[in-house]
C-alpha cells in the first residue's frame, strides 16, 4: 500500500537518465497487470530520444514535463488482441491499458522516481498525430503516455480520500 499511497504526478525532472534496467523493471510491472479474459492487448514505445520526446511535446498541450524528462513510455492497445471466442464487442483494452498505465507509475514510486500520466486516447488528435509520429501500425492505438524521470526536488503526494465519495449497498 506504500507505493499506492507515495505515488503522486511529477511534472519536473532532473535530465539524468533512466537506467536500461530501470526502464525494463517498469516494463515488467506494466506487464503485470491484470487483463480482461488475459488477452493482454498491451504494446509499449520506449521514448528517449530528445527529438522523439520534443515532438510529443509540439503536438500535446499538456507535455510540457519532457522538456526535461529523459524518459517516456506510450502504452499502446493492439486493438485485434480484444475480442475473445466470440465476444468482439467486448473490448477491454482502454481498461487493460490503464490498469498497465497505473503498475508502470506505481512501480516507478517504489524505484524512486517520479512519473505522469498523459491522457492521449480517446483525443482523435492526439492519438492519432502520436501513431503517425511512431509509425504505429493501424491495429495499434496509443492509449497513454508516462514521461518519467527522476524528480527535481521534493514533492508530496495528496490525501485524496473522501468519505462523501462512498456509499454503501446503494447510493
């Protein structure tokens, strides 16, 4: 529960880099997410090129953070990988990404470093310019993006629980 409640949105980093087996160890936790039927439609980009990073920040108004963030991870939905014996209208995959959206940030907590979720899907803009961007083939749609970095400075998570906000057998 510590890493739940350590993680918070860091939006300003140091530019020393992420580690090849850092970046890997969040790659695992993303992976070890839960799936619906464990189709697991996930596919990640790993971002770190400077010019790769600064164009996602050209095209996504609220990337300002990968100015200085030497990382990015664009989670990815095959979105062929969804239907299940017969079921293709049950289409998990916004879901299946999040849920590997969230492991890839709470594992980045327990290393020490901080990350940010980037809304990308269902912006038709955003998603679409990002595929172009990475030539992501048809059946692959950018769900998210995490820049991720090490944090410049302190920074203190929020007390976000709120009692008003459950209810008990009915509303």
């Amino acid at each position: 529960m510590n890493m739940i409640f350590k993680r918070t949105s860091v939006r300003k980093y140091t530019t020393e880099p992420v580690s090849s087996e850092e970046i890997e160890m969040l790659l695992k936790a993303g992976m070890a997410a839960p799936s619906a039927m464990n189709i697991q439609p996930w596919e990640f980009v790993v971002v770190q090129d400077r010019e790769n990073l600064n164009k996602i920040m050209k095209i996504h108004p609220y990337s300002a953070m990968l100015k200085e963030a030497p990382l990015a991870i664009i989670v990815c939905a095959d979105i062929e990988k969804t239907a299940y014996k017969g079921f293709a209208e049950k289409k998990y995959w916004i879901q299946d990404c999040s849920a590997a959206t969230q492991n890839i940030m709470l594992q980045a907590a327990e290393m020490d470093l901080g990350s940010v979720w980037l809304g990308t899907y269902p912006k038709e803009n955003f998603y679409k310019t990002i595929a172009k961007i990475f030539n992501l083939p048809e059946k692959i749609v950018p769900v998210t993006i995490i820049a991720i970095g090490h944090p410049d400075g302190e920074v203190q998570p929020k007390d976000k629980f709120d009692k008003n906000k459950i209810h008990y057998e009915v509303w």
